[in-house]
C-alpha cells in the first residue's frame, strides 16, 4: 500500500494543475446539483418489524385518505386569569381567528374546538387542529404568515396563543455562531501546531472543499433518497472533522520528510505513502462502522450512517491527492519559517542535520514520564474514567418530541399548555389498531376492546371507534396518564399489549398499539437490544483489523479495552448531561430527559473509527521506530516525539468541530455535539495518550509479538512504509534520521 501511495502522491504533486481542476469541478457541480435538486421532506423514524411499525402499515393500507395529509398545526388558546375560553368574547375571538385562516389554498380543514369538544374540564383552554394539503417544508410562506398572523390576531383579543404541530417545523441549517466558532478554534490550533498560516490554510482549505461536496450530494439526493437534515448536519460535522485531521497528518509527514533533507516531490510521496497509508486505514474504519450502522434495522439510522460514510470517503480522496498537489503550489511555505531559514540554500546549518540539544518537547517529556510511572498513570487514567463511566449505568433511551425544545419556542408552549389542560398523556396518545377482517361480530369486538383498554391501569380515556370504509379495521385512541417519555408510559404500552392478547384469542382479531410514542417506545428498546450485538460487532472488527496492521494480538487488545473506556465515559457525560441535567444550563439544554434512542449506537460506529484514527497514527510512528531497531521505550519515546503534538492538535480541532454544533436547537444535533466531543476528549487525550504508553511499557517487546502461524497468514499491509524505504531512495529513511539515538532518559 505505501508504494502504490507513494506514486499517488507523486503524480498528484506533479499534476497539481489537473487535480485542482478537477476537484473545482467536481465542487461546482455537486453545487449545481444541489441548487437544482428539490428539498428533502422530515420523515418520521421508522422500524420495519416492530408491532407499531406493522400497525402503521395497516393504517396506510386501511385509511389511505387519513394518511395522506400534509402538515398539521394546532393553534391553543388559553384565557386570561379568571376567565374562561368559552366565554362570549373570547370565543368569538377564537372563531374570528379561524375564520381568517379559511381562505388558504394550502388549508385542508380547520376543526372547531367548541364542536370537537377540544376544551379543557375547567374551560381555560382549548386547541384547534389545522390540516394542511402539503408537507411542512412545501408550505409556502404566506401559509405560514397566515397561521401566525392568526395567532397574534388572537394575543391582540387578550388571549395566550401558542402553535404546535409540524407546520411551522424548519429544517435545521448549519453555518451558526457555534459552528463558526469551531473551525475558528480549529484553524488557531492549525496555526500554533504547524508554526505556518499556508500550512494551517492548506489543511483547512481541503477540508473545507471537501465537506461542501459532501454537503451537495447529500442536498442533491435528500428527495430522492429521502435524506434528512440530521444526515446532512452530520456528513457537514464528521466531513470537516476528519478531513482537517487527515490533512493535518499528511502535511505534518510531508514538513519532517523536508526537513530531512527530501526534495519537494520525493517527500510529497514519502507523505503520503506513509501517513496516507495511515489515513486509508482510519477512514476506511471509520466507513466501514458507519455503514454498519445499516444492520440494525432503521432507515433513519442507515442514512446517517451512508451520509458520514461518503463524506468520510470524499476526506480520505481528498487528503490524498488534493493536499499533495497543493504542496507543489505553495512550496516551502508550507514549511515553518524557521526551517525555512534553516534549510535555504546556502545555509550554515542545515535543519536536518542539527541536533536537538535544547529542552525536548511536551511529548517527548511526557512519554518518558509514563516509562517511569507506567503503572501509576494506567490506574489513575483508567479508574478516572471508569468513574466518569458510572453514570451510564442509568442511561434511559427516548426519542425528543416537543417536550424537549426550548421553552423560547412556540411549539413547547403549545405542549406546555395542552399538558396543563389535558393532561401530560395528552400530547402523546396511543392508537389501537383492530384488523376485524377474521371477525363476524365487528361492533361486539371494538366494544370489548374499548373496554378491556379502558380497565388497564394508567389509561386515563380512551375515543370512539372509527371505521374504516368497509369496516372491517377500527381504531382507537387511548390517552395516558403519563407523559410521552415517562417509564410509566413505557410500561403502560406494554401493560395494553398484554390485556389485548386475550381479546385476540377469543376473538380472531388482530390488535396492535401503535401511534408516535409507541413506536419510540419500540424503537427505544430495540436500540437497546442491539447495542451490545453491534458493540461487539465493533470491538471483533477492531481487534481484527489492528492485528493485521501492527502484527500484534496485545497491541489490538489494548486497542479495543481502551475504546470501550472511552465510549463508557462518553455515555457517562450524556446521561449526566442530558438525563440529570448537569452543566445543562451551561450547554444550554433547557429540558432533560432520556437520551435519544439512536445516539449509544451512532456514537460507538463513529467513535469506533475516530478512536482507531489516533491509534493509528501514534502507533505507527512507534511500531515503525521499532521495527527500525529502537527498543520498546525508545520507540513510545520516538513516536511521541513526531505524532504526540500532531494528534494533540487533531483531537483540539475535531473536538471543537463537535463541540460547535452543540448550539444548534436540534436535541438530536446537541446530543450529537456533547457525545462525540467528549468522547473523542477521552480517547485521544486519556486512553490514547496516556493509558495505550503506560500499557506498552508494561508489556515490552511482547506488544509487538505475533504468533507464527498468524505471522504467515495475515496480509502484511504495511502502514509504516518499510517496502517504501527499501524501495525508494532517499536522503533519510529511518524514522529518527534527523535525531541522533539517545537513551531513552537522555535529552532529545
């Protein structure tokens, strides 16, 4: 592989011209795709297989004409202190307000709260339910203008107006004050790890195109492929991390093969035959987990995953040959200035060949403070985060509705109000679906069913059967006691499912429960039983694939008992953040509550390869100063002293990225942000960089062991460009050529 890269890397220095011009072009028409593609539509979550997922199907099949409406929106009234919605005046105010909405093209019917009986028991409040003929993002503005307008007409009468439902629903759009803050962050820490602005422009300037093509295919494909925001915020997140990462490691190789003495060509290959060697095995871990993602069984899910996916692949292309060709085109300024000076011809004291008799490096210093307290910082790293680890022994799985919005937003007002008039089981009702087409007796069965889902504890009503056309499917609505996301609610799905079975076996008939919080309930628990498969899944495919790239069974080992470490403490901080509400108010998440359902998975697929990327890129250094000769505590030494700095700096940025997106309103965005940052924060700067040196030097030579027979069977892949230093002459080939040997306890 770092042959073959090598001569990548090569032509692409010396094609420059082509491959900028084809990645411009490839970047105007991922533009133009995009600006000419249609919106994508917010699906709702899905689980094929599930009761409630059946039940869904059914409806569609049964009750084609309820199903295929728009948007919906619920405007709810309250009174002044003291008074009552059905008051004279404040009904007529009610009905003038829904009155003005009757003109609308896009309106399909407007329900009247008097009529429907949709007032509260002591009168104070009451909803109307506005159907429109479109999705929310195909509503047209004025359509939205006009539901506001109706509700400000209403505040002027006297009345609180809040508006729920999905039509005022936007899709969320990155380029925030937080995000921007990020890869400011990013592009400082860039600056100061590689002493250059070129240098530091040309990593982020790569990433940058790269995540825009991303961000075009994803927006050309969201209708027809049925993406999300989510996915696109996400390709946008993962994309800008790695792709300044990866960048940032080809171009730190390529400034240390200059500075022993290459020429501009030679080291841009030697760049990215050995580092980009490294960068083809991180992003293809970090690809292969996400597109894993696809076996547990939620569409939403799948796309995140193939979204990241294609971003990740397009930062690994592009670090490959854009970031080479650009080194032809900035030349030694994307060297430092002082190993510019250093290395200009006719220089007294040319940079390779000083040594470096000042005060060595952070980590260099750092390194050899492991060597001689291995055993002191592995407990204290490891039990930190295992401490860190405790709180995800409470973690609780849910999907965020309304409850879980800002309490600045109408649509949580609106859920404030109607809890308060009807109930907390209100917003969030189960719908029992009956399949009466095995029955004789249809009216004597939707009664018992009624009935027998009446008597279940935590039920607090349950609705009028509604028929379909040829009446062999009822429906029902049962109202909790309890809120959507609350434990009781949970239990009380699974408590109606059991009292149901019985009427199915008397009867014949089929009964399910269904409706948005079933199938969170569903799809919650299913994210729960599939999390230990896929970790496990995760960790096999992680001790595999290291084994293969470090000749090594402890090494792999390590790899993987670390990551579980870092993972743990990452859910730890999500549930000490998002369930009990610590630093809540900090991050500004305003309702706390069970973490998404979907992130303990996302989280592990995306960590899983992040996590493999420091790993690799520090162990190369180390196994490749190993294989060259130095002992096992020169070689963590050795590795330090080039990769320690980098991957400082790489984790800094793609924590920042991370932490960017932390403001964004989306609960599934924030929960995003605060897992993956924290996550990436422990693996890099604890399991990493602390606790993956303390275990080396325990374990001496014999992490770099293999057992014969695996020695014969596995392919060897080469990531530390051995094939590359037998094969292409060079000044320098060692890893250390620049620095004179010294023991491990002397100075750099």
């Amino acid at each position: 592989m770092a042959t073959f890269l090598y001569r990548v890397g090569r032509w692409a220095f010396r094609r420059r011209r082509l491959v900028s011009g084809v990645w411009l072009g490839v970047l105007v028409l991922a533009g133009v795709a995009a600006a000419m593609a249609p919106a994508g539509q917010e699906e709702d979550l899905s689980m094929p297989g599930t009761e409630s997922q059946k039940a869904f199907d059914l409806l569609d099949e049964r009750f084609p004409q309820s199903n295929s409406q728009g948007a919906e929106a619920r405007l709810v009234f309250q009174a002044p202190d003291g008074q009552r919605v059905t008051a004279r005046e404040n009904r007529a105010a009610v009905e003038d307000t829904l009155g003005s909405l009757d003109g609308d093209d896009q309106v399909a019917s407007v329900t009247d709260p008097y009529e429907t009986g949709a007032v509260s028991q002591d009168g104070t409040i009451a909803y109307s339910t506005i159907t429109y003929t479109a999705d929310a993002v195909d509503l047209t503005e004025a359509t939205k203008s006009a539901l506001e307008d109706a509700a400000s007409q209403a505040r002027d009468a006297g009345l609180t107006v809040e508006v729920g439902g999905s039509a005022l629903d936007v899709e969320e759009e990155p380029g925030g004050t937080t995000e921007l803050i990020g890869v400011l962050v990013a592009a400082v820490v860039l600056v100061l790890a590689l002493g250059s602005l070129v240098a530091a422009g040309l990593s982020l300037l790569t990433a940058l195109l790269g995540v825009a093509v991303a961000f075009g295919l994803v927006s050309a494909l969201a209708a027809p492929l049925g993406l999300t925001s989510t996915v696109a915020i996400l390709a946008l997140m993962l994309g800008l991390a790695v792709g300044i990462d990866y960048a940032l490691f080809i171009t730190s190789r390529f400034r240390d093969e200059r500075a022993q003495g290459s020429e501009p060509e030679d080291a841009a290959g030697r760049a990215v035959g050995t580092a980009g060697s490294a960068v083809v095995f991180a992003g293809a871990t970090v690809f292969i987990a996400l597109v894993g993602l696809g076996v547990v069984g939620i569409p939403e899910l799948t796309k995140m995953g193939m979204g990241g996916a294609g971003a990740v692949a397009l930062a690994v292309l592009v670090a490959l040959t854009l970031v080479p060709a650009l080194f032809g085109f900035f030349g030694r300024r994307v060297l430092p200035r002082a190993v510019r000076k250093a290395t200009a011809p006719g220089s007294e004291r040319p940079h390779r060949a000083r040594t470096a008799a000042g005060r060595p490096r952070l980590g260099t210093r750092w390194a050899r403070f492991v060597l001689r307290r291995p055993v002191a910082v592995l407990l204290t790293a490891g039990l930190g985060l295992g401490a860190v680890a405790v709180p995800a022994l409470s973690l609780e799985l849910g999907l965020p509705g309304d409850e879980s919005k800002s309490v600045e937003t109408t649509q949580r007002r609106a859920y404030d109000l109607l809890s308060e008039g009807f109930g907390p089981g209100f917003n969030g009702p189960l719908t029992v679906v009956v399949d009466m087409s095995e029955v004789s007796d249809t009216r004597a069965t939707t009664d018992l069913v009624a009935k027998t889902v009446h008597g279940v504890d935590g039920v607090a009503s349950v609705g009028d059967p509604v028929l379909s056309r040829t009446e062999d499917t009822a429906v029902l609505t049962a109202v909790p006691q309890t809120a959507p996301n609350s434990g009781e609610t949970k239990d009380l799905v699974h408590a109606i499912r059991g009292a149901v079975s019985g009427v199915e076996a008397d009867t014949g008939a089929g009964i399910w429960v269904t409706g948005k919080t079933a199938l969170n309930i569903d799809i919650s628990e299913a994210m729960s039983d599939a999390l230990i498969p896929y970790l496990t899944v995760v960790i096999g495919m992680a001790v595999l694939l290291l084994t293969v790239v470090f000749r090594s069974v402890l090494v792999p080992v390590k790899a993987a008992l670390g990551f579980l470490l870092s993972v743990g403490a990452a859910f730890g901080v999500l549930v000490a953040v998002f369930q009990w509400g610590w630093a809540a108010d900090l991050l500004g998440i305003e309702q706390t509550g069970p973490v998404m359902s979907l992130m303990p998975i996302l989280v592990i697929g995306i960590v899983f390869g992040l996590a493999m990327d420091y790993e690799v890129f520090l162990l190369t250094r180390m196994r490749e100063a190993y294989v060259h000769g130095a002992s096992p505590g020169e070689a963590i030494v050795s590795g330090f002293r080039h990769s320690g700095r980098v991957v400082a700096a790489a984790a800094i940025i793609m924590v920042s990225v991370f932490a960017g997106f932390i403001g964004m309103s989306s609960p599934t965005i924030q929960t995003m942000g605060v897992g993956l940052a924290s996550a990436v924060a422990f693996d890099a700067f604890v399991v990493r960089m602390a606790i993956a040196p303390a275990v080396l030097a325990l374990l001496g030579h014999r992490a770099w062991s293999l057992p014969r027979i695996l020695n014969r069977v596995l392919p060897n892949v080469d990531l530390e460009g051995e094939a590359l230093s037998r094969r292409v002459p060079a000044s320098a080939t060692g890893p250390d050529a620049a620095v004179p040997r010294l023991p491990v306890g002397g100075r750099d």
